[in-house]
C-alpha cells in the first residue's frame, strides 16, 4: 500500500510540476517517452554518482549499481531458464 501511495504523491508532484511549465497532460506520445527515459536515467545518477565517487569507473559503477536491468526490465529470453512458474504451470495441466 505504501508503494501506492508514494506513486500517487509522485504523481501529484509531477502534476504540479507540467502545471507551473504549463505541459499538457497526457503529454504527446514522444514527449512522454522521453520524460520516462529522463525518470529513468535520472534515477541512476545518483548511485552511480556515489560509485565512480569511491573510485570505480563509469563502465563497473553501472554494472555495479545494475543499471541496464533497471532501465530496460527483464529482456526476453533471459530468465526462461530460471523461471520457476514455468514449471508449476506445466504440472497444473495435468
């Protein structure tokens, strides 16, 4: 519930903030897919930041901080392997 909560208040911010720039909401498809990549990336500067501060490069900060699973979510194919609800599906069937 908390988790809720937070993106509604995120979400009320962020309403705020389109009204003081005077953006339309829902913005333009484009437009919108380019704020998400900026919430996105946003969201990495500042771990990453603390990485490369305590002496890692760019390359093992964002590694280390696993950025690329953050910003581009579970690839396709990736965890089919691994993944346990395959298996209890199967035997549902049956």
């Amino acid at each position: 519930m908390k988790m809720y909560l937070m993106a509604v208040g995120a979400g009320l911010l962020v309403g705020v903030i389109y009204s003081l720039l005077q953006v339309r909401s829902p913005a333009p498809p484009l437009v919108a897919l380019v704020g998400l990549l900026g919430i996105l990336v946003g969201e990495q500067i500042v771990p990453v930041g603390r990485q490369m501060l305590g002496g890692l490069g760019l390359q093992a900060a964002w590694i280390e901080e696993k950025c690329a699973p953050h910003l581009f979510g579970a690839l396709p194919g990736r965890h089919a392997a691994t993944d346990p609800s395959k298996s209890e599906d199967e035997g549902a069937g049956s």
